[in-house]
C-alpha cells in the first residue's frame, strides 16, 4: 500500500492526485469510489492517479519551478 496518508506526504501531492482522479474518473461511470475512499483501499485507480501526480511533480521540479502544479 502507498498511500499518502500511510506516508504522510506533502498535502500539494495529494491534492494533485486528486485533482487528477476527479478529472479522469469524473462519475460513477468510471470508477464505483470517490477519491477519499479509493484513497482509503488503495484502489488502481487511486494508485493510477498518484503516480501521475508524483510524475508531474518529479517533471516541474526538473524545470526548476518550484511549485507541484
């Protein structure tokens, strides 16, 4: 399990993963949790959208723009 609240990242992280779950699986046609829940079970999709969130931050920090997105 990799959860951020497991390992208590940065709340930017979080939030990015997030915002990338809301927006990939906008409705219940998608994915059958919101995000506070598949957070809770380690859901793929879950899964999917913090490692696009580590991604894009790992990307930005390499430009040298300080901030997650």
């Amino acid at each position: 399990m990799v959860s951020l609240q497991v390992l208590q990242g940065p709340a930017d992280l979080r939030d990015a993963a997030k915002a990338i779950y809301d927006a990939v699986y906008p409705s219940s046609d998608w994915t059958p949790v919101g995000f506070e829940e598949a957070e809770r079970y380690d859901t793929v999709h879950y899964r999917n959208a913090l490692t696009a969130a580590r991604s894009a931050s790992m990307l930005l920090s390499e430009t040298g723009d300080g901030r997650l997105l």
